[in-house]
C-alpha cells in the first residue's frame, strides 16, 4: 500500500459533518482571533507540538517556523528545564518544538525545514512503531493519530532515519514503547512501557530522557500522580502534557504544557492559541 504523502490523503474519510464543525470552528476563532498577538505573551515558555507534516503542510509548517522566530526563540527541552529550575525570571517569548508518534514525515518534510531555520526540537516516538508501515485497519484502536486515509497507508521512521535526526541535532524521547493509554492499565504495565522504550531507544540513539504519554490528558489518559512517579523512577527529566498553556518560572517540568498545532493552519489561528494563557 503507497504511503500517506498528504493530509488531503490523511483525511479522506472524514465524514462531512466533522468537516463542517471544523470550517465552523476555524471561522469561530478567525473572530476571537482579533486584536490576538502572540509578540504580547512574554515570560514563559511555549511548548508548540505536531503529529505530521505531509507534503501538502511543507510550506504552512516552514510559514509558520518563521513566525514563531520572528517573535521568539526556539530552545532545547533541556534548555527549557534549566529555565523552569532556575532561579532568576524568563524574560521573552521562548518555544521548544516537539512532535508525537514519529511518523515518516518528521524525517521528509519537517527535518529539512528545521536543519535550515537552525531550529531544535524532541520527537518523541514508539518503539513498537519504528520501520513499520500500516494500513488503517491495523493500527490500534482509539488511535491519536486520526487516520481516516481510504487506500494509503501510515509509515513511521526507520532507525536509520532517526540516527540521521540525531547527526543534526535532534533529540528523541520515549511515548511508550506501543501507544498505549496508560490511564487504562496497572502500574506493572506502565514501568515496561516506559522501562522498554528508554532502554531501546537509549540503545539505538543515545539518551532519552524525556517522556510524553500517548494522548496526553491528565487523569483521562495518564495518572498523573502514578505515571509521574515511575517516570522519575526510571529515570526521566521530564513529563509533557496535551493541556495548553505557558510554562513559567517554577512551574513542574513533570507536568509540562503543550500546544497542538497543525502544520495547515494560519497565522491567525496560532496568535489567538498562543497569546492566551
């Protein structure tokens, strides 16, 4: 089956009445939007994520890198950590970018935009995922992911793609080792999960200290009190949230906000998303 290249593609069973909640939506937030500046949102750190950037995204994704440098500065989740730790304030606009699932595109489409703009960023990937290439069917259910393709198929990056990544500087943290809702098992299962994948990917990439629940809702999709401490058990430096925000001085780098983005929106939608707290 030929692999997923578009989001048209990405979405092609989407049924109509999701469609038009989404054009509802848009124009919702085009209103809200006005007199939204993300330039006024200073002294904390914003944590921008995406899923995939497919070929038709390319050019909104590379729009909208450059927007975020022209009122910000992009830093590492390490950088960011030492920030939150610290002890003197956070003055400006800060963005640390990361991206879920470790889909192929993150390899095609985002590595070369993000290697020209010198932008750093974490993906977090499974494990149980790396080198495959799925059909609909055969992924798990109540997938984030979303995949609603008709006769293409979900690929994910190859070990070999993600050493490349790490010859340019990008970082690689664990999101379970198979996707699982951690919300829904026992806390035996939830150390493997996080035990397995660290261990694999800190074998074939080097260090991985970073953790993102699949999902990433409080209580809904992880215990955030449970998973937290088996987190630092294991070894983790940090645990990032789905839950939108800023991230400022002294706020808990094991319970980090993050802002969904996707590569196809417009300038509009990210000022009104991220000059609100």
């Amino acid at each position: 089956m030929r692999q997923t290249k578009t989001y048209k593609e990405f979405t092609a069973k989407v049924a109509w009445p999701s469609r038009v909640r989404e054009v509802v939506r848009r124009g919702a937030i085009r209103i809200a939007s006005i007199g939204s500046n993300m330039r006024y949102s200073s002294g904390g750190i914003r944590f921008p994520f995406y899923h995939h950037v497919f070929d038709d995204e390319r050019s909104g994704f590379e729009r909208q890198i450059a927007l975020f440098k022209n009122v910000g500065e992009f830093i590492t989740i390490n950088q960011a950590i030492e920030l939150l730790e610290g002890n003197s304030s956070i003055n400006g606009n800060y963005f640390c970018l990361s991206f879920d699932d470790g889909l192929k595109s993150c390899f095609e489409n985002v590595c070369p935009i993000l290697d020209f703009y010198n932008v750093p960023a974490i993906f977090y990937i499974i494990p149980d995922y790396i080198g495959k290439s799925l059909a609909p069917e055969n992924l798990i259910s109540e997938t984030i992911f979303n995949f609603k393709g008709s006769s293409t198929s979900l690929d994910f990056l190859t070990w070999k793609d993600c050493k490349e990544m790490v010859s340019l500087g990008m970082l690689f943290g664990s999101h379970t080792s198979s996707h699982l809702n951690l919300a829904l098992t026992n806390e035996n299962t939830v150390y493997k999960e996080m035990l397995i994948s660290k261990t694999l990917i800190e074998k074939k990439l080097g260090a991985c200290e970073h953790f993102c629940p699949p999902y990433g809702i409080p209580s809904l999709h992880y215990d955030p009190i449970r998973d937290v401490r088996v987190a630092k058990q294991i070894g983790f430096r940090s645990f990032v949230s789905g839950v939108r925000g800023p991230n400022v001085l002294g706020d808990s780098v094991f319970s980090l906000c993050r802002d969904h983005v996707l590569a196809n929106w417009e300038n509009y939608q990210l000022h009104y998303f991220f000059s609100r707290n």
